[in-house]
C-alpha cells in the first residue's frame, strides 16, 4: 500500500465497524522511536532558508526522507527543525 521509504510502509492495516455496519479501514498507529536510539549518521546545522526536505536530500540523498530526521529529532512538527538557523539537527542512518 506504501512505498518501501514511507514512514508508514509495513505499518498493519486494521477496520473498524460503524454503527451502520460499514467497515472503515486505517493504518495503524505508528510510534515514534526515541531519537538518540537510532544510529547517527551526521549532525547538520541549519542554516537561513533551509528545509528539511532540503538537508534529506543533501544528506540522505532523497527528500522524501525527511521524516527520518523528524524522528531522530523527536519532532512532531517538522517545520520547528528548521526555523532556526545553527540548530544543529542529527540526521540518522536509514534503516531498511
């Protein structure tokens, strides 16, 4: 259902039955590991004008990997990674 690099690839699909006994289906819930668990592959600092979909692509070689960041960073909003500049941002190594 999800490209292999999603965030959400491998996440188990569940249903749930409405009262008027239609059934709704969703992923399930996917929980954030804790950031300095994962294994570190740089430390970037943020400069003016930055964006995480910027530092994945200079770093992880693919901008749709942002989220990896976003998670070794325990963000829940992306965007506060990068609004300022000399944040410095660690950037894991990509798990399969």
């Amino acid at each position: 259902m999800f490209e292999p690099n999603s965030r959400y690839a491998g996440l188990p699909l569940a249903r749930h039955t409405l009262p008027d006994g239609s059934e709704v289906s969703y992923v399930g819930r996917r929980f954030i590991p804790p950031g300095n668990s994962l294994p570190l592959l740089a430390q970037v600092s943020v400069v003016e004008g930055d964006r995480l979909d910027m530092i994945a692509a200079r770093t992880l070689g693919d901008p749709e990997q942002f989220w990896r960041i976003a998670d070794a960073n325990q963000a829940m909003d992306p965007f506060e990674l990068t609004s300022v500049p000399g944040r410095l941002l660690r950037v894991p190594l990509p798990q399969p």
